[in-house]
C-alpha cells in the first residue's frame, strides 16, 4: 500500500512550522521584557513602594555589635541586682527575730527604771545598768540603732503620735516625751517610735477664746 499525497510534508513546509514558533517565543520574550520594564517604572514612580534593601558588611557589623552591647547591659544589670538583693538578705536576715526581741528590751527598760526609782547605788540597779550596756552593743553589731525622739520634730516616718501635751518649753509639733522607743535596722525601720506631740498653751488659748466668741449672744439681739 502506498502513502496517500495528501499526507506527505515537503522542506518548505518544515520550515514554514519553525518559523512560526521561533515568531511566537520572539514575541513571548518581547511581552516579558515588557512586563519588566512596566514593574520597573512603577517601582520608580512609587518610592514608598517597599523594597528590601540589602545590607552592607558594615551595617551588619553595626547591627550586631549593638545587639551584644544591649545584651551585656542586661547581663550587668542582672548581676548587679542578684548582688544587691544578696547583701540585703545578709544585712536583714534577722530582722524577724530582732523584731520579737523588742518587747523583752522594753520589759527590761520598765525594769531597770524601777531600779533606779528604788536606789541609784544598788547592787541590783548596777547589774540591770551593765546588761543593757551588754544589750545596746549587742544591738547595734546587729545593725540596730534607736530611733532619735529628743526634741525633735515629729516624722509620721519613723514616729507614731500618741497624743498631744502642752509645753511651754518645747516647741510646737515637736517631741515632747517618748512612750516607747523606736528602732531602725540598717536604716529600715524596725518599729516605730511612739511619741508625745508638744502644743502650745496658747493655741488651746486662742481655740477657747475663739469658741467663747461664738457662744456669746450679740448684744445688739434683743
């Protein structure tokens, strides 16, 4: 059986098919270029358009060392801070049991005035005198000291009102008298000072006279 015509293809037909693909790449590749210059120009119209921007060997270098110092700022505020609470745990690590030993100093203090109130010259004032002596040192190696009331101005800080007394000697608003004494423990406060406010006498004067004006009747009333 022979090929029918209709089916054989000459050169000039082969060729005619090449050309015609190599034609639609050509334009395939010119639509693409196109596309890229469009991207470009848009790119360019559009600053705020965002880009990623490489960075140079430099900047990284900057970015990094300042990323490490940051970090070793840290890493010494850490240190610095375990250290502190370190020292604070030591310098009050007593401070409970200091605080309950207060009440038994105050005891004694009753004690020991007593003594006095007695006879200055008794074997048993002079013991009592020599323990506190003992107590007071022992005391302030603890880091305890007392909490100063003598004719000082009053601090709600570190003092603890219990009433007012009239004084002519001291001045208003200052201590006048110490009901019990405060401590402070490495400049903590340990137990408020309770203390006795001085007034002048002639404030409660003037509040007299000023309350008496205002009882007595006008004498124009009537």
């Amino acid at each position: 059986m022979t090929a029918s015509p209709d089916t054989e293809t000459s050169p000039e037909d082969d060729v005619d098919i090449t050309d015609e693909q190599s034609a639609r790449q050509s334009e395939l590749d010119d639509a693409s270029a196109a596309d890229e210059n469009r991207s470009t120009i848009d790119q360019n119209n559009n600053p705020d358009t965002d880009v990623p921007k490489k960075k140079t060997a430099e900047e990284e270098a900057a970015e990094w060392r300042d990323i490490a110092l940051r970090r070793q700022a840290d890493l010494e505020n850490f240190r610095k801070r375990i250290e502190r609470e370190r020292l604070d745990s030591i310098r009050f690590a007593n401070a409970a049991l200091l605080e309950e030993l207060l009440p038994v100093i105050d005891n004694f203090e009753m004690g020991l005035e007593a003594a006095r109130s007695e006879s200055m010259d008794s074997m048993i004032f002079k013991g009592m005198e020599m323990v506190k002596k003992q107590l007071v040192d022992f005391l302030e190696s603890k880091g305890i000291r007392e909490v100063v009331t003598g004719n000082t101005e009053f601090d709600p800080a570190i003092h603890e009102a219990m009433g007012q007394e009239e004084s002519d000697e001291v001045a208003d608003g200052h201590i006048i008298r110490t009901v019990r004494r405060g401590y402070l423990l490495n400049d903590r406060l340990l137990r408020a000072a309770s203390v006795m406010i001085a007034t002048s006498p002639k404030d409660k004067d003037a509040r007299a006279v000023s309350a008496g004006s205002g009882e007595q009747s006008d004498p124009r009333e009537g």
